[in-house]
C-alpha cells in the first residue's frame, strides 16, 4: 500500500548526520566484530559463482577470478557479504514498512517513461557493475570500508564517481523538468 493510500502520514526521513553517524557505527562495528568492512558486490560475485558452479562446475573452476572463491570445498553463498546483502534488504523492507513508506513503484521524471527509465537504470547498473570490477570494490566497499582505512585508491575512486556523477547530471536534469 502506498503511503498515499494510509490513513496516516509517513514518518519524516532520518536527520542525514545522524544516519551518517550511525553509518559510521556500523562500519565500526563490522570491523570490529567480523574483521572486515562493508561492500555489496562480493554478494553478487558469491551469487554468480554459486549459480555457474551449479551449471557447469569444471567451467566455474577454470575461470581465475572465480576459483578462488571454490577452493577447499568453499561454499560461496557462505561468504559474510552474502549474509550482509540480506541483511541489508530486509533491514531496509523492516523500515521502510514501519515508516510507512514502503510502495511498490518506480522513481522517474515527468518527461521519461517507465521503460525508460527501467532501461537507464540497467544500464547504469551494468556500468556500476563493470566499473566495480576494474576497481576491485563496489562503492560501497570502495568509499566506506576503504575510505575509512585511508586507502589513497579508494578516494580516487569516490573523486572519479563524484566527478562522473557531476558531469553526467546536467545531460539527464530534462527528466526532471
């Protein structure tokens, strides 16, 4: 149901400074208790290596950035970003179904169609996708966990995604206007 449909309001959006902060903690605490940072494309990885294991396993061996993740009868829907990425998900339906704003729809401009904007947003996803590979590290991965550790690569990168996104906004502000 959306929010539009409750007889009650949703609830107002989180102060960002504090939900940084709590983003802060939690990186902490991942650090701490695991001993390891905060990433979302290692699940996908995990995923993708389990799914071609289970349909051509001597072909998912051969591949060298994938046999690391099979080694030793390793399962790879067993790595912690997998369970982080469920997480993930589910904190955020929790929330978004206790803020009232939970609704199944899709975000767009008045001046873009729904396909459209369903394809731009797989085509970005697909370039996040490679560009996650070249940087070995999603931006998550890359800003949070390596940002917090000062790695100079990993503030590269946010430099190069800020940059990116500055210059690609003007070319998409129309679907907005």
């Amino acid at each position: 149901m959306s929010h539009t449909q409750s007889s009650r309001a949703p609830a107002p959006y989180s102060n960002p400074y504090l939900a940084g902060i709590g983003l802060g903690l939690v990186l902490l605490a991942a650090f701490v208790f695991v001993g390891r940072g905060l990433g979302a494309s290692g699940a996908v990885t995990a995923a993708v290596t389990a799914g071609l294991h289970a349909v051509a396993p001597d072909h998912a061996h051969g591949l060298e950035w994938l046999s690391g993740r099979l080694a030793g009868g390793e399962r790879p829907l067993k790595d912690w970003l997998v369970f982080e990425g469920l997480g993930v998900f589910l904190g955020a339906l929790i929330s978004g179904l206790l803020a009232r704003r939970a609704a199944i729809m899709v975000e767009k401009g008045p001046r873009v169609s729904t396909r459209g904007r369903m394809a731009g947003a797989f085509a970005g996803g697909a370039l996040m996708g490679v560009g996650a590979a070249f940087a070995l590290g999603c931006t998550s991965g890359q800003a949070l966990s390596g940002g917090a550790l000062l790695n100079l690569g990993s503030w590269a990168f946010m430099m190069m995604v800020f940059a990116g996104a500055y210059a690609v906004a003007a070319f998409m502000r129309w679907q907005w206007r």
